[in-house]
C-alpha cells in the first residue's frame, strides 16, 4: 500500500495511515471510511473536503477517539500523533489526550456548551483536568484567552450563561475551550456552516490567527471550497469514503485531477456566466450501504470507462499531488490511447 | 404597472414575546416597513444574515404567518385582506418551495399522494388526468414515474427538493416564493437544483421571490436583490449593479465577506465588529450604526430612509442622502 | 447493471416494509424478553375472559352456605371458596371480562373525547385552546377517586356509572397529550406546506394531522387500560363500583377484607390477578412505546 504524500519537509505531527473505518450494523458492518492515508505537519492547515455521507466527520472522530461505542470502529490502519499511536489507546488515555494535545471545535456551538453552566465554569473544566491551578489562576487564565481571542469584556462574558450569547459568541467560546489546553492539532468540523458570512469571516480569521500565532495545526473539516481557499495549506477531497484527490490548495484550484473536483470547482456558481446553466455533476451522492463496484464515483463520472465499473483505482502519486483515478494510472501505450478515445466518445454522447 | 405582478406595500410583521405575567409585551419587529414590487418573469433576490427578516417576509406575503400592518398586492388584488377561504384558492396562482426538503413532504404519504393533491384540493381536473399532469411533472423535474408510488424517505436530499418544486409548479403558478431552496443540499445537487428552478422558469413563465443567505447564488439566479438588515431593506438595486458597487456599507461588508474562489485571490476584507444586535431591541436610527465603518452622529438617532439614487437603485443610508 | 439491482433492492425493501410490518414487529416482539411475556399476560387474559364460561369450573354466583371459606386445594375448589362458598377462581375467571370491559370501553371512549379537544385546542390554539385548557386544569385539581365518587353518589351506582365516570376523569390525560403533539405537528414544514398549498383545514387535520397521532394514542391507550382497570377495583373495593353479586376483582377484594386474618386467599388471588394482569400491560405497553417511538428507533 502506497504512504501517504509528503508535501513538506516539516516534521509530521499527525500521520494517518491506511485508516479504515467501519460501523457494526444489524448483521454485518458497513466500511465508511477507506484506505486513508494523510500527513499533517506542525503549524499547517489542512482542508477535508467531502459532501455529507463522504466520511470526513467520521474520520476526525476517529481521531478523537469519540467514534460512537460500540457501533463505530476503526478496522484497519492506525492514526500517529507525534510519533505516538493513538489510534489504539484506552479510553482513559485517549481522554488524557483529548483537550490537551488534541481539541475539536463542532458544528453547532449552541448544543456543544450546556446551558446551566456559565462560561467560566465550562472553560474551568479542561484546566482542572489537565493543569494544576487555583481558582484564581484559573480565572485569570480563561479571561487572558478570551481576550486574545478578540472577545471584549471577558470578565463579564465568564460569567454569563450560554443562551444570552449569540452563535458567533458561541463559536468562539468552543474555540477558547478547545485551545485552553494548547493543542498541538485543533481539529474543527464544519465550525461555519452554522454561522453567517459576515461572522463566518470572523471565525476563519480567528483560527487563522490562532494557526499563525500558537503554530497550532488546523485540521479543517468542511463542504465549502470557498473557506479552504481562505485558510488552508493543503486539501484532501473526500468522496464516499475516500480520499479521491490529495494535493497543495494552490495545486488543487489551478489544476485539479479528479473529475469530482474539477466538478466541485466548475460548479461554483461565481465561475459560472451568471443566468446561464451551472456546470453540474450529474445523480446523487451514493448511500454507503449501496455503493457503485469499481470507483465509488463511476455512476455520475462523465469520463467513465469500463475499468472504472469493474475495478476501485488505486492512488497514484508523483510526490506533492495525489489522485485516485483511472485517467491518471499510467498505462502500456496502447492502452491509454484506448482510454482517451472512450474519453472521446463520452464526451460527444454528452453535449 | 401592467408588468408589476406582486407589490409588497409598508409590510409589517411583529412577534409578541411574553415576558411573563406582570411584564409589558415586547415585540421582535421581524419585517418592519418593507416594500417592493417584484415584475412578471423576472428573478426577485432576497439575501441577508439569520434573522434579518428574510424568510419572514416571504411566509408572510404568503399569509403563513398573519401580517401585522401593510398591504400584498397580487396581480392587482390586496389578498392580505382576503378570507381563509378565499386565500386558499388564490394560493392556486402563488406557490412555495421550502428550505428542508426532509421536513417539508409529509413522509407518511407517496410521492403520487404528495403531488396530486394540490391539484385535488383546488378542484382541478378528473383523478386520472391529475394522475396523468403527476406522472408528466415527475419527468419534468428529472425523477421517473416509478418514483411516483414511494415515499419521501427513500429518496435522497436533492430528489426531494425536485420533489417539493414539481409540488409547487404542478399548479402552474403565476410566483414561487422559493425560502433557501438550495441550502440545505450537498454542493454537487445545489447547481442542478439550481438548474432546474431556471429551466423550469423559462418553461412555465414563473415569476420567482428568491429568498437566500448564499451571495453566490443569488448572484447567479436574479435580476434584482433586495439587501435585508434587522427586518428592512437596505440597499435595493439590479443584481449586476449591486455586485459590482455596492453602495450600503452593509452590503459591501456582506459581499467583502463571500468566500473566495482561489487561494491567490486577495481581497480587501471588511471584517464587521460584533454580531448582529438582537431584533426585540435593535439600535435606535440605522440599526446598523453599532457595526458600520462609516458611522456618523445622524445614525444614531434618525433612522435612513430608502431612497431612489441615480441609476435606479434604492439605498437607506444616510451616506447618500440628499438632504 | 448496478442501476437495475439498486432499484431491484429498493423495490424488494419497499414491498419488504409494506407486508411485513407487522411481521417484523411481532419478531422484535419476541426477542425482548418483558414485552413478550407481557404480551403472553395480556393474550391469556383475553382468552380466560373470552371463554370463562367454559374454563369456570363452578358457577360464580351460585352460593352454598355448606363450603363456605373453603382453603383452596380442597373439594375441587383450586382457590377456595369466599364467606358464601362461591368458587374463588371461577369468580376471579368472570371476574377478568369485567375488568377487560372496562378497561377497554373507557378507554375507547376517554380517547375519542380526549383526543377530540386535544386537536381543536391545538390546531386552533388562541381562546379555543385556553377555554379548552381551563376546563382540563379544573377537572386535574379534582382528586381523581373524589370525582368518581361524586358522579356514583349522584347517578347511582353499577357498570355503566363506573364507565361513565372513568371516562369523565380519563380523557384529560389524552387531551393534554395529543394536544402537545398537535401543537408540535402543526409546526413540522409539511403542515406548512400543506397551507401554502392551499389545503382546507379540516383535510389538514384529518389527512395530515391526525395519522401521526396514531403512535401516542396506542402506547397512552396502552397504559391507560391498567391505570382505568385498576381504578375500577379502587372503586368496586370502596363499595361504588360493580355490585354484588357480579364479579369483579374490585369488589372481590372489598368482600374479602373482612376475612383477611381467618381466610387469606379471599384477598389474595383477585389482588394476584389484578396484580398480573396490570404488570402484563405495563411491560407490553413499555415495550410498544419504545418501539414506535422513532427517537428510541433511529434505523426506521
């Protein structure tokens, strides 16, 4: 099995090798994440990028540890931090870990925090677990990072309750309580689709500036090309479980391999003719208990080929961009000839 | 006036909060003193941040929620006046597409009961010709007619919304209010949704309200934007003209705010202070003062009013008020 | 190729989940362990009362002053005789059809009120919903055995009063229930869209509203039919139910009472069987809620 590329010479900090994720359902169990291999280095940012039902969320609660007991399970491959295996730690350990080298921030603040404690006291809780302080250092602490993070008058806001702040409020408040611990690796899933632009905007600076300034690596989770471009390194598109293209953000926009993204990218309705019909993959996201044989994203390719339904590609590299397609394994002379004809063929059956 | 086919005039809608039993009332003001008037055939955008008002202003018009004050006047006709019944049947010509295609089909009913029974309820056709306008609305919209006898649940996210817009076109409607149809579908199955919805434009005459959160789209679909902060419109303007200059500064603010396309694009952010205030008690003047970059003395105390400028546009901004 | 299987399988599950329905219910059935013996309680109880006339070893009113309080196991009386020699288990097997009437009626008939209100005050909510409302908290702060003693006291005792005032006091419950589930319901989007389609009220009620009542209304229902059967013991043990000579556990209890020091077993098998019976429908109806309730039973 191919490693997962290096795009820098950074000392990795995350390593995830081979990873495979797997949910026990009523008689068998359902692999939701597969074969996945990523390097995270000190101080980068990296974007998963998938729709619903691709396994980006699942795999940042396989790393965690927080996969759903005992449904959820990681079936092969293992998950490195820092040199360390994780990805079999007991709970008691993996809970030493989490708030402390690794943080999540969720989806939606407003469920994240528990409504009858003030913020102080939720903030209270990763100190008291993972540093000796007094209630006083404590207290001093938490306003300190409040501030930096660019809340005002934090000596007010640790003593207010949840619901009298609005979600943006929210938002950074998990961000607080993730970076209390300073965490090597923040790990946020989808920390702006709740949120609107004008305070998305906010938030994305923030973790920028929380990368920048604490060197702190970011594991991006979302469905929004747009906010990759605005903050991350590098990319890994996820489809139906796998990653199908690995590479630089610049890379990933200027010339991307895999028609799904190239797809994505066309299908932004800012590089469409404005009225005119928006480039569109065709047919739906598939379930994960019916997917396609061969390339989980043969059904809705426009450049299909036979292989494609019969066989999974495998990953090809050339060091700094990885894809997982057949347009893209090199192939015996005649072959590829073979495979642009079909290309050909697709194409004019098409438009 | 002849090519204005829906006017929203003065529209108001006010929410009582109970703030217990010996308290006075206080009122979220969710539309305040909206107007406009949306032109047969075109594309009327309506965008702004969560709780500006936006998807009120829609049900409202819609008598899903009942107006406070002001006047709806379609094709002619004050219907915000009208009787239940009478409202009813004019909810033949003015259809809906709702935001969560998972919530808004009845998921104990097929996909057949689901589309026929708009037109059952207002009295058109025989049962097998509305059997026959469903079987024929299904392909349209991009599903097959074997979809017709199964039910909500087995079908994924964007074929529901195609579901939930054949429900609303079935009638042949003269306008769709269509509340964030896209936003709640998977990136890929937002640009056929959104394909659809202009196809289908072009096919039946429709005349759609757009109501959305996402720049981009809006964009992309309308022909006019209404910009809405704290329940009022301000800025009002040509999509085209809005994007290229925006004159309110909340609106330059929101469209500086839009996620970029490339990692080399630079843009010059305008990073809004704060959040939005609470609409039971916005700022007093322009609820935007307390956020904007250009806040003068006369903002805090005398609310802008819309004004027409040169090129067509509406802004209320006391920026380019005339005095 | 792959397209075809996938609607193969989709059609198969589809026809899977209409025929079987209640199959694949009965399966998760027996695999839980208290829902199905309390399913067992509840099948065997209608059966004993079903065929009591067949199963009853003795007359149940016929009085023989000779075998009174008789110890169970002797004379062929299983369970003993009471203080008039009548055969305890043969009045404990009519005595079930009382109970199951009961039960049943009343709760039929608490559930068609009570749900009635519940809809209106929900749906129309505004003054609808607080007049209808109102009147459920005035008949709450009544203490429930107080109102039925009124009703007996006022129209006189026997089975019908004892139903009537059961369902006078039982049908607030249903009423405040389907209330806070119409009140839900009439929020979801599809009712909405419902209205924006232009829909008549009364259709949205009964086509749209009303199907999704379905689930609450068969687990309260379910444990209603203990709460009213052991409500009507309470009464018939206070002497306002069900009369003498008629068997029913209630009264059985009430009769045996006096003799609770010499002849235990008078008191004791009515109360067992009251006992049995209501833990049976407690367990089915537990099981049932958890079943239908769609938050316990994410894989629908």
């Amino acid at each position: 099995m191919k490693e997962g590329i290096q795009l820098s010479t950074l000392k990795p900090l995350l390593e995830i090798r081979n990873l495979d994720v797997s949910f026990r359902t009523q008689d068998s169990s359902l692999r939701i994440v597969h074969g996945l291999n990523l390097t995270l280095a000190q101080g980068e940012t990296i974007g998963i990028v998938g729709e619903s039902g691709s396994g980006k969320s699942v795999t940042s609660l396989a790393i965690m540890g927080l996969l759903p007991k005992p449904t959820g399970f990681i079936s092969n491959g293992e998950i490195l931090l820092d040199g360390r295996k994780i990805s079999d730690l007991k709970e008691k350990e993996m809970r030493e870990l989490r708030g402390n080298d690794i943080s999540m921030i969720f989806q939606e603040p407003m469920t994240s925090l528990n409504p009858v404690f003030t913020i102080g006291d939720q903030l209270s809780e990763p100190l008291k677990r993972h540093k000796k302080m007094s209630r006083k250092e404590r207290r001093t602490r938490i306003i300190d990072m409040l501030r930096t993070l660019g809340i005002s008058r934090p000596e007010k806001i640790i003593d207010e309750y949840p619901h009298q702040l609005s979600g943006g409020m929210r938002q950074r408040i998990m961000i607080s309580l993730a970076m209390l611990g300073e965490p090597k690796l923040l790990i946020a899933d989808e920390p702006t689709t709740a949120l609107d632009v004008t305070i998305q905007a906010q938030i994305l600076d923030l973790i920028r500036t929380i990368n920048k300034q604490k060197n702190t690596s970011v594991m991006l989770i979302t469905h929004d090309l747009g906010v990759v471009a605005e903050i991350c390194d590098k990319v890994a598109v996820m489809y139906a479980g796998e990653i199908v293209e690995y590479t630089d953000v610049r890379t990933l926009f200027d010339k991307p391999l895999h028609p799904y993204t190239q797809g994505l990218i066309a299908s932004m309705p800012n590089m469409n003719e404005r009225k005119g019909e928006l480039y569109s993959i065709a047919g739906n996201v598939p379930r994960p208990t019916d997917l396609p044989k061969g390339c989980h994203f043969s059904t809705r390719c426009m450049y299909a080929m036979d292989c494609c339904h019969e066989e999974a590609p495998p990953t090809t590299s050339n060091g700094c961009h990885s894809v997982r397609c057949w347009l893209h394994v090199d192939q015996p002379e005649g072959h590829s000839v073979e495979i642009e004809e079909e290309k050909n063929v697709q194409y004019a059956v098409r438009s | 006036m002849s090519n204005t086919l829906l006017e929203v005039k003065r529209l108001k809608k006010h929410f009582a909060i109970n703030n217990g039993l010996f308290k006075d009332k206080s009122y979220v003001k969710a539309v305040d003193n909206v107007s406009f008037s949306v032109m047969k055939g075109e594309t009327f955008g309506i965008v702004g941040e969560s709780g500006c008002g936006k998807s009120t202003t829609g049900r409202t018009i819609l008598r899903l929620n009942e107006l406070t004050s002001g006047e709806v006047l379609f094709d002619g006709q004050d219907i915000s006046t009208l009787s239940y019944e009478d409202m009813r049947k004019a909810r033949r010509k003015l259809q809906m597409v709702f935001q969560d295609p998972y919530a808004s089909l009845n998921p104990k009913k097929t996909i057949r009961q689901i589309l026929t029974e708009p037109l059952r309820v207002h009295g058109l056709f025989t049962k097998k010709e509305r059997e026959e306008k469903a079987a024929e609305i299904i392909e349209i919209v991009g599903l097959h007619v074997s979809h017709l006898d199964r039910y909500p649940h087995e079908f994924s996210g964007g074929q529901r919304q195609r579901i939930g817009i054949a429900r609303a076109v079935i009638l042949q409607p003269d306008l769709i209010i269509a509340d964030e149809p896209v936003s709640a579908l998977d990136v890929s199955i937002q640009s056929q949704v959104i394909n659809l919805l202009l196809r289908l434009q072009m096919d039946f005459n429709l005349t759609y309200i757009f109501i959305s959160h996402d720049l981009g789209v809006v964009k992309h679909i309308t022909d006019r934007v209404a910009v809405m902060y704290l329940g009022r419109i301000v800025e009002l303007a040509k999509t085209e003209d809005l994007y290229d200059q925006p004159m309110h500064p909340y609106t330059q603010a929101l469209l500086s705010a839009e996620p970029i396309r490339h990692p080399d694009q630079k843009r010059d952010r305008i990073i809004l202070k704060g959040d939005v205030p609470s609409p039971v008690s916005p700022p007093s003047g322009c609820t935007f003062h307390t956020r904007c970059v250009s806040c003068m003395e006369i903002c805090k105390t005398e609310i802008p009013l819309l004004e027409i400028m040169e090129d067509g546009r509406s802004v209320a901004c006391h920026l380019y008020n005339k005095m | 190729m792959s397209q075809v299987s996938v609607e193969k399988r989709i059609l198969y599950k589809t026809n899977e989940r209409q025929n079987g329905k209640v199959v694949s219910l009965f399966k998760r059935l027996v695999k839980n362990p208290f829902g199905f013996l309390g399913f067992l309680v509840i099948l065997s109880v209608c059966i004993v009362g079903l065929l009591a006339p067949i199963i009853a070893p003795f007359n149940p009113v016929e009085t023989d002053l000779t075998k009174k309080l008789l110890a169970p196991m002797t004379e062929g009386h299983l369970l003993g005789t009471d203080q008039l020699g009548r055969d305890i288990l043969s009045r404990i097997i009519y005595g079930t059809r009382i109970s199951l009437l009961i039960g049943v009626t009343t709760v039929l008939f608490a559930g068609l009120i009570g749900t009635t209100v519940g809809v209106l005050a929900g749906y129309f909510r505004g003054w609808v919903d607080v007049v209808l409302m109102r009147i459920v908290d005035v008949q709450l702060s009544f203490p429930f055995i107080l109102l039925v003693l009124i009703i007996n006291a006022v129209l006189g005792t026997g089975l019908k009063n004892i139903m009537l005032s059961l369902i006078v006091v039982g049908w607030v419950s249903y009423a405040r229930v389907i209330r806070s589930e119409v009140l839900a319901i009439r929020e979801k989007e599809y009712i909405h869209s419902c209205f924006a389609t232009g829909v008549p009220q009364w259709e949205i009620i009964v086509k749209h509203i009303m199907p999704n009542l379905f689930t609450p209304l068969i687990v309260l229902a379910s444990l209603q039919v203990s709460t009213f059967i052991i409500a009507e013991a309470s009464v018939s043990f206070l002497g306002f139910g069900v009369q003498p000579p008629t068997p029913a556990w209630g009264n059985m209890l009430n009769e045996g009472k006096n003799f609770i020091l010499s002849s235990w077993w008078l008191i004791t098998f009515p109360g067992l069987a009251l006992v049995i019976t209501t833990l049976g429908i407690n367990l089915f109806g537990d099981w049932l809620r958890d079943e239908l309730d769609p938050e316990m039973n994410q894989n629908r």
